[in-house]
C-alpha cells in the first residue's frame, strides 16, 4: 500500500528505516558470494589497505547499497509501481565508512497533475548519525489516475 | 571475450562487456540482508503473483565494474559520483539479468576525470528492467 496519497501536500517529509552499514553487510553486498574462496573480495568497499591505496581516507561503502535504500523508501510512498516508472537522479557527496548509520529521507518538492495522474517531485537525501546527507537528489514519481496504488 | 582495455580509457561510443547473472532466492537472500530488507514484497510474493528482485542487487550488479572486460590496474579504482536511474519494470527473482555499457561522455573537472555510461538491464525475456547513467571517477594512489 502506497503512504503517499492525492492529499499529501508540497513540503511534507518522510524518512525510512535506519540502516546501519556494519562490515558484515558490505561484505554481503559488496564482497562476492560467501562460498567463494578469498570472500570477502578485497576493494574499496571491503578492505581497508586497498581503499587507501587508492587514496581514498577509508573504506567506501557502495553508493548502491544506500540508493537501494533510497528506491526502498519510494517503493514504500508510492508502491511497487514505482518500479514501472519511478526515476532518481542522485549525486553521491560523502563515504559511508562501515559502521555507519543512514537513514533515507524525502520531502514533496512539488507535485503537477498530468493527463495520466498526479506526479510528485521528491527531494531526496540519505544522512548519517552525524546528520551529513551522503547522497542527495530527485526522485520522481506517480498516482496513475483510476487505478488504487499497489 | 573482448581485450580488456584500460577501463578509465574506455572512450566514447566504445562498450564494456555485456555481464549476465541469475538472481537465484539464495543470492538474492544475501542481498536482503545487505540492505536490511526483508518486505514479503521481495521474498514471496508481491503485488505482481511473484517475488520481485530487490533494487538495490540490480543497481549493484550494473556497476560497470561487474563488466567481464573491466579492468584497472591495482591502485586505482573506479568510485561512483553521480546517477541518473529510470526504473523501467520489477525484476523477477529466478530469472537471468543481462546489463550492458556504453560510454556517452567523458570529461574532466577540477582535475579530475569522469566517464558517463549508460546501462541497460534487460531479462531473459527481452524485458527492460532498468535504465541508468551512471558517472565514475577514476581515483589512483597518485592522486
């Protein structure tokens, strides 16, 4: 079920659960399949000593894990329909070091209505425990006209 | 198999490799917990009659790195800057993803470089489940 609705109104906010980015999950998600020799894979995300070989002050947890977490929270306001249509465009400004907490948010920026339904223009940001946002963006979406949301 | 060229040299109109995978329940289960994400939408069944694959895998199995012809010498790697993701149709859990690469622009700022590819995620079917356009950065030791 849907959360957003043709009543929600321009500048109401949401957030979604808090994730926290613990070693093991980036591991899962970014370090290959658990069976496979040599898991986890050494990269920026997962090791330490490689990411700083590559400059980098720390590990770097993938932008996608926490855009996936970003497409959860729009799934959750505007149902699985938005995986027809739903579009986000993020730029990443921040490392999610493992260990990290990041909460999803978004804020109606704006909704049009069109011949085909509603369509909302969501500000959309992750931040961590310290309140930095780590990615932040746009994110599009609908309420298709007759038809419930699902 | 494609030569492998650098990937940060990878121009223009040029493609990475094609990649293919199959997102079997285990696999995806990993994904689940990665992103602490265990909806029934993902797991059973959801609005569709199937389970439908967790965006965050697809995002992630279309990073370019999981291109077979990727390839950056050991000290530099490719860091993800800016996105622009359409989602075009859910993933089905069981079914074989194919995602493919073109390089549409590369240019530079504040003295560094950027490569912009797009990416096409498409079923066995011939379903398109995912468009993006994705900038990289290539960061090395040296800098």
């Amino acid at each position: 079920m849907a959360i957003i609705t043709k009543n929600t109104l321009e500048g109401q906010e949401f957030s979604g659960s808090l994730k926290t980015v613990t070693e093991e999950r980036v591991y899962a998600f970014s370090g290959g399949f658990p069976q496979d020799p040599g898991f986890p894979k050494k990269n920026i995300h997962t090791d330490l000593e490689f990411a700083m070989s590559c400059s980098l002050p720390t590990r770097a947890a993938s932008g996608a894990m926490f855009e996936g977490y970003l497409a959860e929270l729009m799934i959750d306001l505007f149902g699985e329909s938005w995986l027809s249509g739903g579009k986000m465009s993020l730029t990443f400004t921040a490392i999610v070091d493992p260990g990290d907490a990041l909460i999803p948010k978004a804020i109606v920026q704006s909704k049009q209505v069109e011949e085909s339904g509603l369509k909302f223009i969501m500000q959309v940001w992750c931040e961590n425990q310290r309140g930095e946002k780590v990615v932040v963006g746009t994110a599009k979406g609908s309420l298709k006209n007759n038809t419930s949301p699902k | 198999m494609t030569e492998r060229k650098r990937a940060d040299k990878v121009g223009v109109g040029e493609e990475f490799e094609p990649y293919e995978y199959r997102v079997t329940p285990e696999f995806h289960q990993q994904y689940l917990g990665a992103e602490e994400d265990h909806h029934p939408r993902y797991l059973s069944e959801s609005n569709l009659g199937w389970p439908i694959v967790h965006p965050g895998l697809l995002i992630n199995h279309s990073n370019v790195t999981r291109s077979p012809s990727f390839y950056l010498p050991i000290g530099m790697a490719a860091v993800h800057a800016k996105e622009e993701v359409e989602f075009l149709s859910p993933g089905r859990v069981g079914k074989t993803f194919r995602v493919s690469w073109k390089v549409i622009d590369v240019y530079e700022k504040r003295g560094r470089s950027y490569q912009v590819k797009e990416a096409l995620i498409s079923d066995e079917d011939g379903v398109e489940i995912l468009r993006r356009r994705i900038t990289d950065t290539y960061i090395s030791g040296g800098k």
